[in-house]
C-alpha cells in the first residue's frame, strides 16, 4: 500500500512537470522564414514543422528549431496555389493538408510540397466547403475539416484522398451545435475536439459525431476562455488551447478537468500577442504556438516540460511518510 501511493505521488509530481520557453523563429515579412500571418501549424513524423502563412498564401517548413527548410505556394487558383490558407495538418506517412479557405477547398502534397490532389467546391452540400477553417487528421488517416460560419457551422469528415464519410453540427448553443468553428483536433483515441470561440468552449465528439463533452465559460480563471482559437492533442491524451484574448495556454485532461496554463500579454519570450495555432510534438515533448494577425508578434515561439526533480533528501522524506 505505501510503495503503490509512493508511486502515485511521484507520478502526478512528473504529470504536472511545467512548460517553460524554449525558443522561436519568424519576422514581419515575405522572405524566407518571415511570415505575413501566422495561422495553423503542424508537427510531421520527422519533426519539421509547418506553418500556414496565410496573407502570403504559402506553406512555409523548419526544423523542429526553426531552420528554414523550404516553402510553396502562390496567390492563384491553380493546383499548389492558395488563397488565404489557415489549417494544416501532417499524416502519418508525412503528406500535407492544408486548408485553402479562400478556395473553398482542401489540397494535399508530400512533405515537401509536392501537389497530390484536392477535393471540395463553394457550397453546403455534402463535401462542399464554407471558408474551411481547420484541418486535423485522425491515427486512422481520416480528415476532419472545420467550416468557419455561415451558412454551414459544421465539421465534415474524408478519407485520406477526400471521399466523404459524414458530417455533424449546425448554429445554435447546443450540444453539437456552433457559433463558429476554428481549430479542430484529433486525440489518440480518435476524439475529435473543436473551439468555438464565440461561445468560449471546446466541444468533443466520438469519431463519427457524437456529442460527448463540453467545457469552458467566458472569463479569465482557470478553465475560462477569451476566444479559444486552437486547439491539439498531445500523445498522451492532453488538450491544449490556445485561449486567444487571455494571452495564454491552457492545457487539460482528455474531459476538460484544468491541468495548468502559460503565458501573458507581450513580445517577451513565452508572451503572447496575436495567439493564433498550436500544435504538439509527435513525442509530446515540445508545445508549438503561432502568432501573427494585426498589430499583435509576428513569430512560432516552442516550449518544453520541465520535469519536477525528485532530489533524494525529498525522496527519504516522503518514504519516511509511509513508514
């Protein structure tokens, strides 16, 4: 009985290990590594990150430190081309989708930006897109999209070349129901979590729809939201939010209980101006954010857990506890 609750202390000690600035990269700009907007970003399975940079219509990519790596994209209609992209999202084989909202459509390249298709059309139909905001994809491979507002206030799901599989959501303040729609994000086991900013909650689903949870209320506490923007599942079942207009990260279990938080309003390192994505590592062990719209940083800043140490003086007095 002691060793079991000796273990359970020690393992909730390790949980509860705090993120703290690691480093960060980008600029006002167009050049290589600068960014116009900052919206969406991902994490691929060898580590490089992408960033939606919308106002310049390309997807820029980085080491997991920032190095610039490569970007594509151009203003156009064409296949590869982009208006305004937001979302983007990296499957487990490295592919890229990316939400390309003023086209009303979602593409999808190699990791190195190479054109491999596109599905979706202007509409409300079925596989038909109003301002797609958000692009996650599931451990399966499937591919959820979040439609912004009007007319549609709903997420559609595909496989991974785009045939459509199912839908959910509508206008309302309901279980199941939008005032708008941002991120959108996929947990490990297939839950699929979404903001809605206006109401300040994140809703989540089973992977088909059904309603399963809420949390979040307007304010400034612990569980509160200002606008959450974003939302990402970390490997080990962690929901983190991007809680926009409070300047900070929020971070709770897999059914919305509180587990901690970061972050203040500025340009120092681990402030936050502008909040816009977040995503984590495939190893769970960095925290990516984006900022960049208005007046507000323009920059990815990365965090990291700093695991509590347990020094042995502490280690004795706590098995003295269960002598």
């Amino acid at each position: 009985m002691r060793t079991a609750v000796l273990s359970i202390i020690l393992a909730v000690s390790a949980a509860f290990g705090a993120w703290q600035y690691e480093g960060q990269w980008g600029s006002p700009g167009n050049g290589d590594g600068q960014f116009g907007e900052c919206e969406g970003l991902a994490v691929g399975p060898t580590g490089n990150v992408y960033v939606a940079d919308s106002a310049n219509d390309r997807i820029q990519y980085f080491t997991p430190t920032g190095s610039f790596l490569g970007n594509w994209g151009i203003s156009w209609e064409g296949p590869g081309g982009f208006s305004v992209p937001y979302g983007v999202a990296v499957a487990s084989n490295g592919n890229v989708y990316v939400a390309d909202s003023g086209h009303n459509r979602i593409q999808y390249f190699t990791p190195t930006g190479s054109y491999l298709g596109e599905w979706g059309t202007t509409g409300s139909g079925d596989g038909e897109f109003w301002l797609p905001d958000d692009v996650a994809i599931a451990p399966n491979g499937t591919v959820y999209v979040s439609e912004l507002e009007q007319p549609n206030y709903r997420v559609q799901y595909f496989n991974s070349t785009g045939s459509f599989l199912g839908k959910w959501g509508s206008y309302g303040s309901g279980n199941g129901e939008f005032n708008a729609l941002e991120g959108v994000t996929v947990n490990p086991n297939g839950n699929v979590y979404v903001t809605d900013p206006i109401l300040n909650r994140i809703q989540y689903f089973t992977a088909s729809g059904s309603f399963l949870g809420k949390w979040g209320t307007p304010g400034t506490g612990n569980g509160q939201f200002g606008f959450p923007m974003d939302v990402a599942a970390s490997p080990d079942g962690k929901i983190f939010v991007a809680d926009s207009d409070n300047y900070r990260i929020q971070y709770f279990t897999a059914a919305g209980s509180y587990l901690g938080k970061w972050g203040s309003l500025g340009g120092g390192n681990g402030q936050f101006d502008g909040l816009r994505g977040i995503t984590v590592s495939r190893t769970g062990a960095r925290v990516y954010t984006s900022e960049g719209v208005d007046d507000g940083n323009t920059r990815v800043q990365y965090f990291n857990r700093s695991e509590p140490s347990v020094e042995p003086t502490s280690l004795g007095r706590i098995k003295a506890i269960f002598k």
